[in-house]
C-alpha cells in the first residue's frame, strides 16, 4: 500500500498524462485553479465529491488516486 501523500502525485500524474493543465481541470471540476493547485500540492485535503468527479474523469477508482491500490482499472459497476 502506498502513502497518502502519494494522492497528490497521482492527481498531478493523472492530469499530466491528459495533456490537461490546472485551469483546465479546474473548470472540468467547476472550481477555481488556485483551489484546484492546492488539491495538488497538499495543501488542501481532497473532497469525497471532488475524489469522484476525478476518478469518473479518468476512468479509475478512487481508491487508485487514494494510493490504496496501484489498479488503474476503475471497478466493475453493479
């Protein structure tokens, strides 16, 4: 398992790998870009709702961007 810290690195990872840049996804997020950088930098915690937004935008699970599983895959929906 990894480290909590490692949320913001994947985040950041995430983004990176999209060609996205902080501006963009923060108006994906409907948020400003300065919130969305602290997200990024640790600053700020993560909300459970912004967490979902991510992880239904990436196509991945929450638990991925968490560092609970290193399974990009998002899980199967029942």
């Amino acid at each position: 398992m990894t480290n909590n810290g490692n949320v913001y690195h994947r985040i950041r990872a995430l983004r990176e790998d999209h060609d996205l840049t902080q501006k963009e996804i923060s108006k994906i997020l409907n948020m400003s870009q300065t919130g969305y950088s602290k997200y990024e930098t640790g600053e700020n915690d993560i909300p459970t709702k912004i967490l979902i937004q991510l992880a239904k935008y990436y196509h991945t699970s929450v638990d991925y961007l968490l560092g609970i599983t290193d399974i990009s895959e998002p899980y199967e929906q029942k």
